[in-house]
C-alpha cells in the first residue's frame, strides 16, 4: 500500500508538472490544501513569443473524408506535440509554456530567478534559437505532410505578472504589457518571419544574431513601433579568421594566407 501510495503520488506530480511551471506545482503540492489565497508572482524581465500559423483556418473543413475535421485537429495536435518536445532539450530549459489556443503557441522564458540571468541574457538567447527552430520544425512538417502551412512569430521582452487563475482546471498565465507588444509583434508579423521589438533586437545583436530593420509599423494600441526581423543564429567565431602563416607549425603543410582579419 505503501508503495502504491508512492506511485499515485509520483504520477500527480507528474500531472501537475505538465499543468502547471514546476516552481509553481511544488508551490500548491508544499502549501496547505485549503488555501485559496491567489497565486502570482512579479517578474521582471521575461521574454515571451506568441508563434502562429495563420493559414491553418483554410487548412481545416469539416468534411466525410477528414472524419468531420478530426484529420485536420490531428495533425495540428502533432504540430503542437512537436513545438512541446523540443522545450525537453537542455538548451531549451530557460523556456515554459505558457498555452496554446487555436493555432496560436505562447511560450516565455525568465519566469524565475534561477532561468532569468540579467547579464548574459541566456533566456533571450534560448528563445531566440527556439523561435528559429519552430520555423524549422514547420518546414519538416510541410514536407512529410505536403502542406505549406506558415508560421508568423512574435518576440518580445519585459516585465509580467504570473499567477494561477481558477480552482477547477486551473490556468497558470502571465499578463502585462511585455505580452501585449508580444502578440501584437505576432499579430502585426509577416509570414514565416520571426518579428522583434528593438529591446530584442539590442540584445540579440550584441550576441552576433542576424537581425535586419523592417521599419516603423503602426502598432494598435502602441502607436509607431520600429521592429525587425530574425532571420539567423550567429556565425561560427571561426569563420571570420583567417589562419596566419607565420603562426603555423613548420610541419603542418598549408597554403593559407593572410592574418587574423576583424569581426564583421
């Protein structure tokens, strides 16, 4: 029985991990069961990404073939599905999830002192190269399933407030203005592009990512906002060098020429 016990408890927790942040489950598991005080918690610099694909609402009809549109809501749960295990990679760790409604994925990263590093921004990053990945993933899923669905992502950073709304099928979300701007650099975004505020870009420039300008966007609600594209990672620190020959061992044979030329 005890065992048994063991286990049931083991698989709750599993449970609730998949419901709710980690932090927060043992927060409820480690707090007195009749306690209704709210849950929430000020966070201070968090990066959020709303992914969509907009074209999915053409891809989806209710017909006798597609079981009633069940095919389709399948295909897209495999979509869905694969957005999430990507967030078990190691690289991935700084990032939760936070929903997904439709087809619209939320994600953010910084939730908690120990994810959220000010000075190396490693929650930016880690965001940043996840966003890349989904466009990746999509592309994959277009070619095995002989689509051509698009992607249109969001990124932005700033503080939020986090709580857990609701005693039945409680919802755990994040709120402010960081995740206004967020969904509307979604929802204002160019198809299979990732768009970024500039606080975003600053910081991902610094690191070497490949940025470019798209201007100044009427925002609603925000008014002229100037934005830009990620369009890649940083380049390897090897490529811009160029071996020196005079640095070279004697008994190594190479033709290279040239000395070690500056960072573009």
């Amino acid at each position: 029985e005890k065992e048994d016990m063991e286990h049931l408890e083991a698989y709750n927790r599993k449970l609730l991990a998949n419901i709710l942040p980690v932090h927060v489950a043992e927060h409820f598991l480690n707090t007195d069961k009749n306690n209704d005080e709210l849950y929430h918690e000020q966070c201070d610099f968090v990066c959020i990404m709303f992914a969509s694909i907009p074209n999915f609402s053409e891809f989806y009809v209710e017909l006798e073939g597609n079981n009633e549109g069940v095919e389709c809501l399948r295909l897209l749960n495999e979509i869905i599905a694969d957005f999430d295990e990507m967030l078990s990679e190691d690289q991935f760790r700084y990032i939760e999830k936070i929903k997904s409604t439709g087809a619209t994925y939320m994600a953010a990263s910084g939730l908690t002192q120990n994810t959220c590093d000010m000075q190396g921004y490693r929650h930016v990053i880690a965001m940043a190269d996840y966003a890349l990945r989904l466009r990746e993933q999509l592309q994959e899923v277009n070619a095995h399933s002989f689509n051509n669905f698009k992607i249109r992502i969001g990124i932005n950073v700033g503080p939020v407030v986090a709580g857990v709304i609701g005693a039945r099928k409680p919802q755990y979300d994040i709120w402010g203005n960081a995740v206004n701007v967020a969904s509307r650099m979604d929802s204002t975004g160019i198809c299979d592009k990732i768009q970024v505020t500039k606080e975003v870009y600053q910081i991902l420039n610094a690191k070497g990512y490949f940025l470019t300008c798209r201007g100044t966007i009427e925002v609603k609600g925000k008014g002229s906002m100037e934005t830009y594209f990620l369009e890649g990672k940083p380049k390897s620190p090897h490529t811009n060098i160029t071996v020196n020959p005079l640095a070279v061992p004697p008994s190594m044979n190479t033709s290279v020429l040239g000395t070690i030329s500056e960072k573009n």
